[in-house]
C-alpha cells in the first residue's frame, strides 16, 4: 500500500495545518542539529588538536590500513566462511536421513540463538588469549558461526523457493539427488541468495566493532589507540561511525544493483523464525 | 561444571540483568518504533525524510558504536546524560548509569528496526481498508488509529519478534559498557576458570536459547492468535 491513500489531497485548513506542522519539526530538526554542534563546541570538541590525528596522513593511513583493512578483512573471511558453513547445513537440512537433519537443524537453530558477542568471548579463550593472532580469529569463528546459521536458513528457503518442476526435471532426466543438487537447484537458489547474502555483508561487519571486547585489530582498536594519544574519545566515536555507516551504505547499494542487474525478483525470501517447530 | 554450579547465584543475577535489559529496551524501543513509523509514512514530508535519514543511519552503525555514544559523548553535550542520578535498588539488583546508558543505546538502535518492521506491516494492509476509512471521513489520525495500525501490528507480529529476538542477543553489548549481564559474567567465570571453558559456555549458552525459545513461543501464540484473514 503505498503511504499516499493514508489521507486524502489536502484541503486549504489541512494545508494550513500541514504547513504549521512543517515549520515546527523544521524548527525542532534544526535546534537539535545547531545545539548538537553548539554543545561540542562548547566542551571543546571541535578544536584542531582534536580532530588533528584525522586529518594528518600519517595517522590516516593507519587508521585505514591497519584499522579499516583489517575489519574489512576480517568480515570478508567471515564471510567466505559464512557462506560455506550455511551452504553446508542448508543442505544437510534439507536432507532425507534423519541424522543429518536433525544435527544441522540443531547447530542452525542453536548459533542463530545465542549472541555472537558469547561465541567471540568462548572461541578467544579456546583459541589462548595469549595466542597470535587469537582476537582476529575468534572474530572470524565467532561471526561464521552466526553469520553461517542465518545463510543456512536463507539457502534452505532459496533452494525451497526453486520452482518443482526444476526438480522433477532434474529426476526425469535420471539425475541422482546429489546432482539435481549440485546442478539443478543450488545455482538457481545462490542467484536469489544474492542480496541476502550481501545484507548479511553488512550485519557482519556491523559486528566486527565488537571485537572490542576480546581486543581484536581493527578500526575500533586502532582508534582506541588514537584516542588514548589525543584524548579525543568524541571525535573517535563520530569518525569510526561514519566509516562504518559508509561502508555499509556502499554495500547496500551494491545488493540493490545486483537484485535490479541480476535478480530481478521483488519477494524477499521467507525465512522462518526461531523456534518456528512446524517449518523446521 | 563446578564452575557454573558453584555461582549460581552469580549465573542467575547476570541473567536477571539480561532479562531487566530486554523488557525495558523491548517496550521502550517499540514505543519510540511507533511514533517513528507514523512520521514515516505520515503526510509532513520533513518528518518522512527526516525519519528516514535517523533510520538509514541508525541501522547501519554498529550497536558498539551507539553505545559508545551514550556512555562518552551524549555526557558532554548535555550533563544529566551521564545519568548519575540514576540509582535504584531492587531485590539484590542495582540500576545504575551503566544499566540507563546500555537502556537508551538499546532503544533507539532497537527503535528503528520496530519502525521498517512496522513499516512493512503497513504496507501490508490492503489498499481498500485505508480507502474506506477515509470514504467515512476519518482523519490521518483516524485512519491510522483506528484502521491501519491494529492490522499493522497484526501483520508484523512476525517481524517484530525477530527484532525483538535480536534484541535479547544485542543485550550482552551491554557487557562491553559494564553491565554486569550474563555475556560478562561469562567472560569473568571464564577468566577465573579456563580449563572448564567449554561447560561455562554451554550453561550460558542454554541460557540465551532458554529466553529465546520461551519469548519466540509466546510470539508464535501471539500471531496464531492474532492471524487475520486478507
């Protein structure tokens, strides 16, 4: 239902009314945002020395580099990982044999369950918090789990949404199931995963920030860094959110790209909830 | 598992925590989701692109991000931020600044979810339902009160619930802002006892599904309940 049947073309007293209404949250919009910028200035956070770290190269190119680079990293392997573990679980359930159904149902229900911050804290003292390299990892383990859970859901919906004469097809010919698999329904359902895939992109590197709590690299420790130096927590706050919020909108773009380009289906796929027992 | 059984007390408090943190977050945020809803699709076109400037922006910041927000900046740019004034005492649990600032962080990221949940719900309404409500001169406040919103909240009752369930797991980003909820008295249980790490986990991890589970049925009775023919 699109929003313009919700009221009807403005008569003179609506339109009156709907000016006043305008005027006054243009009124409030703009108070919040100058009293926002009034109030930094007013504590001192929008001097120079500030901002200075920001805007030298040096420390720009570390920020990106050994910040950025490195959480853009880690959520592309997770990622990578993600997909392979829910391809793997998506399958298995989907299988006909009990006992490969019910273990991937529970694995998929149980990651999808428990908070990945949990998972982070659990793989980083089983890796050795003393360990090289442990934090990366257990942000990597940790957002596959999650990540890969929720792909299993989607591709058993993608490869469920792949019309049955696809199957039947496949069967016909004298395919066997692994081929109507491999070869039928899994190209067809990963085209309509696309965007699901890429959605899930930006969850996962939404939670690469919480690698913070098991003092993984990355963006939110090298600014931890920056601002330890300058003392400027606030500017921190502000620039790694608008890094973040830039990446992510990069990527949402390309998933609308893709599903115009490629897709080009509207119905999102109908992925059940936790705990639904009749669509396991 | 010792380590579990012996802190009991300390398992079922950080849970507490947990579970005060989703119920004050939970109707808080679809509280705020609702009024943004009904900016988003209302007919003040500053309050729409408004809305949905704060909702592309909100869901696509980390929720670490926003909580460092309200525990670092929102102090300094307006002093009762820092809610020290805040300190209620029930039973054994204490509401400090660390529970309000983990409450408001939780609510807004939380809010703009409930709005596009709600949004959708909306949309699923059929055409007709609004056309009629004005065909009787109902207002916008009419049509959406009494017409639009109770079918919304019917059709997104599935939606909402995966907020709200994501918001049961985002809790525990309150562990890294010092709430004592149950993924930080993990993380501290496992610090004191290492080599029973992987009992730890479960029994906390059984804690998580547990809250799931029980809130994603009572959900399912809600919307089984509540299904209305279209």
């Amino acid at each position: 239902m699109s929003t313009t049947v919700l009221y009807e073309a403005a008569g003179p007293k609506a339109r009156l009314r709907q000016r006043i209404y305008t005027a006054v949250s243009v009124v409030a919009l703009l108070a919040i945002v100058v009293w926002f910028f009034w109030r930094l200035n007013e504590s001192n956070q929008l001097s120079y020395d500030k901002w200075e770290a920001f805007v030298t190269p040096d420390y720009l190119r570390v920020i990106l580099v050994d910040g950025l680079l490195r959480t853009l990293q880690m959520a592309f392997f997770a990622i990578i990982f993600a997909v392979l573990f829910g391809v793997f679980f998506g399958i298995g359930k989907l299988s006909d044999h009990a006992w490969v159904r019910w273990p991937s149902w529970l694995v998929v229900e149980l990651f999808r369950a428990i908070p990945v911050l949990l998972l982070m804290v659990f793989t980083w003292y089983t890796l050795g918090i003393k360990a090289e390299n442990s934090a990366f990892w257990a942000v990597i383990i940790a957002l596959t789990l999650y990540n890969g859970a929720v792909l299993a859901e989607v591709l058993r919906a993608g490869i469920l949404a792949v019309p049955n004469g696809q199957r039947e097809a496949g069967y016909a010919i004298g395919m066997r199931k692994t081929q109507v698999m491999s070869i039928v329904l899994l190209p067809q359902a990963v085209k309509i995963m696309i965007p699901a895939i890429i959605s899930q992109c930006v969850v996962a590197l939404k939670d690469t920030a919480l690698g913070i709590y098991v003092v993984a690299p990355g963006l939110t420790y090298v600014v931890k860094q920056v601002y330890l130096e300058f003392h400027n927590r606030v500017p921190a706050i502000l620039v790694v959110g608008a890094l973040y919020v830039l990446v992510n909108l990069l990527l949402t773009a390309l998933a609308s790209w893709l599903q115009k380009r490629y897709v080009r289906e509207k119905k999102p796929l109908d992925t059940p909830p936790l705990g639904d027992v009749q669509r396991r | 598992m010792d380590a579990v059984l012996d802190n009991l007390d300390l398992y079922f408090k950080a849970f507490g925590y947990t579970v005060a943190l989703f119920l004050v977050s939970g109707v808080t945020s679809m509280i705020l989701g609702t009024l943004l809803a009904a900016f988003r699709v209302g007919p003040v076109p500053v309050l729409r692109w408004a809305t949905s400037v704060y909702v592309t922006l909100v869901r696509n910041t980390p929720l670490v991000i926003v909580f460092a927000a309200f525990s670092f900046m929102a102090p300094m740019l307006w002093g009762p931020l820092n809610f020290r004034w805040l300190s209620v005492h029930i039973g054994g649990f204490d509401f400090t600044a660390f529970f309000a600032a983990a409450v408001v962080s939780l609510s807004l990221y939380t809010s703009s979810f409930v709005c596009e949940a709600l949004r959708s719900g909306v949309n699923a309404v059929s055409v007709g339902q609004a056309e009629a409500a004005r065909a009787i001169g109902l207002p916008f406040s009419g049509v959406m009160s009494q017409v639009v919103l109770p079918q919304a909240f019917r059709a997104s009752v599935p939606p909402l619930a995966s907020v709200q369930i994501a918001l049961i797991k985002n809790t525990s980003v309150a562990a890294v802002f010092g709430v004592a909820e149950a993924t930080s008295q993990m993380r501290s249980i496992t610090n004191d006892f290492s080599s029973q790490r992987t009992e730890i986990f479960i029994a906390f991890a059984i804690g998580y599904v547990v809250i799931v589970e029980v809130f994603s049925f009572f959900a399912a009775r809600l919307e089984s309940h509540w299904r209305v023919a279209r």
